[in-house]
C-alpha cells in the first residue's frame, strides 16, 4: 500500500511539474525576454500582420522577389489544406527526376545562370530566404516591372543581405518585398 502511495505521490507530482509549472515557467521566460520570437516573429505593415520572418510566402506577381519552390505551396493551396492539413515538406528530386529537370531548363532559359534554390525545394518546404545569388536573377524582371533601377534593387539587396545558414549570404523574401513596396512609394 506504502508503495502504491508513494507511486501516485511521484506520478501526480511529475504531472504538475512537467505538465503545469515547466510549461508556464517556458512561456513567462519565452514573453518576457524574448516576445517578439515566441509569437511567431510576425511583420506587421500599418498595423497589419503581413507575414512572419521565419515563414516563406507564394509571391508571384512579377514586381516582387519569389521565393523558392515550395511542395506544399507555402500552404496557400485551399484544397491541400483541406484535406491535409497545413503541412511542410518536399518532394526530394533527384537531379534527374523529369519536373526538376523542367524547372532548370525554364529558368536557363530566361537567366542562362540558374542558382540552385531557384529551383529545389528546401526540406520545410516553407524557407523564407533566398541567396543573393538568386536574388540578383529577378532584379531586371522587378526593375522593369517597377520603373526602377538595377542599381537601387542591388543595392537593397546589399543592404538585406545576411549571413547564410551554410555559406551563402541570405535574403528575406518578405523583408525585400516589404522594402520594395517602400521604395517604389506603396
């Protein structure tokens, strides 16, 4: 009986440890010294919520940066989330599985160079970098579209610019676009 107690005692305290007080203790020290990640890293644009910082966008109009190449279609497709569910992924393609191999042939054709995250998928499915390689591909499409010049859209690019996660320097669709918008006055 002592043994059943005491069994109880341990398992009723391990509820409240792990399941009530870690959890809230995370959460206090999550809102307090680091708000602004711990609710999604969220961009707002005249008190709007655009978008966040850590998730990738479908950008498709012409005056914008695209991002990569998503499986899941950043989870903007109705039907897949219907019935899926919001997901992330990729499909995995081998460099030669035919609808890559479309992919690189199209973009050769308009950029001649074709940077590698123009036309894979990254694992999420949901990355919201792009290199400045890949970037710098779509300024004569953007400038045109915007009445801008090459220059300026390189050099915001230059000025969005990061460190990359493995060694190319990164920029943030959203936050180019965003940027773009303000240029261009909208």
């Amino acid at each position: 009986m002592k043994t059943i107690r005491s069994s109880i005692g341990l398992v009723v305290m391990t509820m409240i440890l792990c399941g009530l007080i870690f959890p809230l203790a995370v959460t206090a020290v999550g809102q307090t010294l680091f708000h602004h990640q711990a609710n999604g890293s969220l961009v707002t644009q005249n008190n709007q919520i655009v978008g966040s910082e850590l998730i990738g966008q479908q950008w498709d109009e012409p005056q914008y940066f695209h991002g990569r190449v998503s499986a899941v279609k950043y989870n903007m497709d109705a039907a897949m989330i219907k019935g899926n569910g919001v997901a992330s992924g990729s499909h995995n393609y081998s460099n030669g599985h035919p609808e890559l191999q479309q992919r690189v042939a199209a973009l050769k054709q308009i950029n001649g160079h074709t940077p590698i995250d123009a036309v894979t998928e990254s694992g999420s499915g949901l990355d919201p970098d792009i290199t400045v390689d890949n970037a710098k591909q779509q300024v004569a499409r953007i400038a045109e579209h915007r009445n801008l010049s090459t220059e300026q859209i390189n050099q915001l690019i230059s000025n969005q610019a990061h460190q990359g996660t493995l060694y190319d320097d990164d920029v943030n669709v959203l936050a180019l676009n965003l940027a773009l918008d303000r240029m261009s006055g909208h």
